[in-house]
C-alpha cells in the first residue's frame, strides 16, 4: 500500500490508501476517493483546477514541471511546491508524502 | 435594456446548445441563445480550443474551434440571436406557461420552452484575494474586457500572467490612456509572440510592467482611485487607476441554475430520458448539465439529446400542430 495524507481546503488531514501497480494520477485517486476537485479538463493540464502544494515528500516533487508551469502561471495565487494533480503518477516512492488541496475554485 | 422574444431559449452556448438551433431550427422553432463567455463554444473554446476530437461522427479529426466554427455555419441559415458575455439569473413563469429569463445586464427574453445546455455551469472568473475587491466590481473591477472602447482613455491596470493578460496589455495599450500590466512572476510562460510584445511596448514606455508584485488593496470613493501593490520584498506601493481587470482564467460553477427548484444530483440536472425534459414543465436539460442512468459527458451525446428534445418541445411552441417526421436529405434544411 501506498500511504498519503491530505489536507483539505478546511485543514482536515486524511489518510488515502493507495494499492500498489495501479497506473493512476494523484487527480484520479482523490476523485476516486470523493474529493471536491473539479478536474474539468479531465488531466490535460489545461484547467488547473486539480491544484495541490506538497507539503512532504521526496525532493524531486517539489518541482512543477514545464506543462504545469504555463498553467499555474495563471492562478492568483501558487506556492513554490504547487503542482498540478493530474501531472502526478501514483508511484511506490510517494509512500508518506503529504499534500494539500489548493484553489477551490 | 434589452427585450428579447423567441420560441426557446438556450442557457449555454457551448456545442450542444449550438446544435439544439439546428435541431430546433428545422421544426421551424426560432433560438435565442445566452451564454456568460464573450464567445461561444462553451469548453471547446475556453478550454482547448487547439485540441484534435477524434470522435465526432464523420470526422476522423477535427480541431475544437473548427468544429464550433462549423457548427456556427451549419446553424446560420436559422438566425439564431444571442446574448453573449451575460450570465443568466433568474427564471419566471407566467400563467400562460411560458417563461421569462433576466440576465445579469438585464436583458429579458419572453420564451415558450427553456433548454439548460450549461455545461459544467457558468464560467466564472477567479477571483484573487485583495481587500475591498467585491466593493467595486462594477465601478472600475471588471473580469473581462466586453468592449474595449468602455477602457479608451482610462487608466487601466491589468493583473495577471496568462495569455489573456498579455493579449489585452497589448490590445489596450492603443486605446488606454495608461496600461500597467502587474504579474506575480518575473517572467511570463504565455505565448512567445505575446510575452516579447508586453516586453517592447514596456521599453517603449506604453506600458507599464510591474513584475514580482501582486495587487493587494483598492481605494476609491464612488468608484475604484487607487491600487495598493506589494512586491516580493513587502514593500508597498500605489497606482493611480481607473479600473484593474484581474485575469486568472475561468473556472465553472453550478451557478443560479440551482436555485430554480429542478431536480439536482451532484450538480448536474436530472432528466427523463425520453426527451431530456427535466421535473419542471417546459424546461429541458440537455449536455454536460444533465444527468441520467449511464450518461456519459461527450459531444455526441449531446447531440442526440438536442435532437429528442428538439421533438418533445415542439408541442409547446406550436400546440395546434401535428409533428411529422422529415429526413433532411429529402426536405433540404429550409431556413427562416
Ligand atoms: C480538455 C477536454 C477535452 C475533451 N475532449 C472531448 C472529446 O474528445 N470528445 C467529446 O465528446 N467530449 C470531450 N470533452 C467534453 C466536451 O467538451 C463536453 O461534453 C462538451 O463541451 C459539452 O457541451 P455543452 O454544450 O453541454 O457544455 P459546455 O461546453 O460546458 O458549454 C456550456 C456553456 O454554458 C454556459 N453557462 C452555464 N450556465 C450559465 C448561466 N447561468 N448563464 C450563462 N451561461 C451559462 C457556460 O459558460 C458554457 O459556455 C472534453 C472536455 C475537455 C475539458
Ligand atoms: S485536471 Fe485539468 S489541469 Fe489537472
């Protein structure tokens, strides 16, 4: 299993149980587990409304990549660690890694 | 104040609400169409305008603008009319059973039949947090630019790093007295063409660039005076202003049609699958808003409802008449 935390946008903190091998993004999972994100371009990296900051986590998802950076350019307001969910795969070594849920509109 | 009348009214302008003037339009039902967007299209053109479809009957590919682009031909020969850039908020119905619409401007459209094709709701801008934002929308805050002659001579402050921002830098810079363009970044990740532009115009000195800031405050009597301006080293600054257009792209929200006491599931419209009418007489729901038992949210879908819709709705436009069913292949598409 794959262990995250999340932090909603009221500063709830929840635990997310991922099995291991599936092939999904951090948007499908927390849309799978009924989080409110809109992901209104279904993961194009288009809408940014699947916004989130790492708050924990190995060094190298601290870095949006170029594709989330157009988007995020966007936004009024973005962290330094802000990332687009649906850029993110579920892998083995985000076991422990905390998130938070930005945006909300 | 605009007075509108029509046989039905479409809530949303995106693919499927153009489709239903088609459909409509060969029962020789005349549309208006109203959406909040200053174009239409819905998310095919606010959002992926470049993308290929690839699953549009007939079309192997086809761009999401060119296929809003010939959706607009295809409905030409009916005259729909539209109210774009206008959200609407209320809904009334008369004794008689038909309806009137009031948009956020104040227009009104007297109409038979009512067809939500909202989409995902009604594009709204993001707001950013600055103090006294909501005071003055409206007397100097603006979230698009509808007309840009209302900007010509003002002094004009712009917030923002996407590729609106730039565009309308560029744009208002010949008809503003003044352009400051404010973006939270140093640089800019828009188009190319765009950014340098911002960027010689701002050497020229017809626009000002106001880099590594964000606006934070707003001032004014009556109407919007003066910008507060906080740079990354919290220093604090001011610029005059007539108005600040903040643009931080749209995102879509369920909006006033959810107050309207139709029957709502997780934020869509549920409707009977016979003829996308929803709980409520004379008010269908068809696209992305509505669902049912294994909807599913694409274009094509859309389609096909328009086109049942477009049967069921005839009987309220004309109640006197018998409805026949022709192929357009024999009967052609004969305008009105
Ligand atoms: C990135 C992306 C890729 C996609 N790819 C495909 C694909 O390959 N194939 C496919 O079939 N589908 C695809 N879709 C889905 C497709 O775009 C939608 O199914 C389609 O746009 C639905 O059309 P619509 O007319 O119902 O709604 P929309 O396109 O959402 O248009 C609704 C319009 O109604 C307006 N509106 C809502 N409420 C109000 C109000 N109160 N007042 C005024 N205006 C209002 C909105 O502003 C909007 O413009 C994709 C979607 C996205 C985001
Ligand atoms: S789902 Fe649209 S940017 Fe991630």
């Amino acid at each position: 299993m794959i262990n995250l935390t999340i932090i909603d946008r009221d500063g709830g903190r929840m635990p997310v149980e991922i099995p291991e091998g599936i092939n999904l993004s951090l948007m499908e999972v927390l849309k799978a587990s009924e989080y409110e994100i809109l992901a209104t371009c279904g993961g194009m990296a288009l809408c940014a409304t699947c916004h989130v900051q790492v708050i924990e986590g190995p060094e190298q998802y601290f870095t949006p990549t170029d594709a989330e950076l157009d988007v995020l350019d966007t936004l009024p307001y973005v962290e330094p660690s802000s990332r687009l969910a649906c850029q993110i795969r579920i892998t083995e070594d985000m076991d422990g890694m905390v998130f938070k849920l930005m945006g909300g509109d | 104040m605009e007075q509108i009348t029509t046989d039905i009214c479409i809530i949303g302008a995106g693919p499927v609400g153009l489709f239903a003037v088609f459909e409509a339009g060969l029962l020789k039902m005349r549309c208006h169409l109203i959406d909040v967007l200053p174009q239409v299209g819905g998310q095919l053109s606010e959002i992926y305008p470049h993308k290929p479809i690839y699953d549009i009957p007939g079309y192997p590919d086809i761009t999401a603008q060119q296929l809003i682009d010939n959706l607009m031909l295809q409905i030409a020969p009916f005259n729909p009319t539209f109210s774009l850039g206008e959200r609407v908020e209320t809904l009334n119905r008369r004794e008689d059973g038909s309806y009137d619409i009031k948009t956020d401007d104040g227009t009104s459209v007297h109409c038979q039949v009512v067809v939500i094709a909202g989409g995902l709701g009604c594009f709204e801008p993001r707001k950013p947090e600055i103090d006294r934002l909501a005071d003055f929308e409206g007397k100097g805050v603006a979230y698009m630019v509808k007309n840009p002659e209302h900007f010509r001579g003002k002094k004009v402050v712009l917030a923002g790093g996407g590729d609106s921002a730039l565009d309308w830098a560029v744009f208002l810079s010949n008809v503003a007295e003044r352009v400051t363009l404010v973006h939270r970044g140093d640089t800019f990740r828009g188009a190319p063409d765009s950014a340098g532009k911002v960027f010689d115009l701002a050497k020229e000195g017809k626009i000002d660039l106001i880099l590594k800031s964000n606006v934070v405050a707003l001032t004014g009597d009556d109407s919007l005076q003066e910008i507060t301006l906080l740079d990354r080293n919290n220093q604090v600054s001011h610029i005059e202003a007539d108005h600040l257009i903040p643009l931080f792209g749209l995102s879509p929200k369920l909006g006033p049609i959810a107050e309207w006491g139709l029957n709502i599931d997780r934020s869509a419209i549920a409707v009977n699958t016979v003829d996308y009418s929803t709980n409520i007489e004379r008010i269908y729901a068809i696209g992305d808003i509505n669902t049912y038992p294994g909807k599913l949210k694409l274009i094509l879908c859309g389609f096909h409802e328009a086109a049942l819709m477009a049967q069921s709705a005839f009987k309220y436009v004309f109640p006197e008449q018998k409805l026949s069913f022709k192929y357009t292949t024999v009967y052609g598409v004969s305008a009105f």
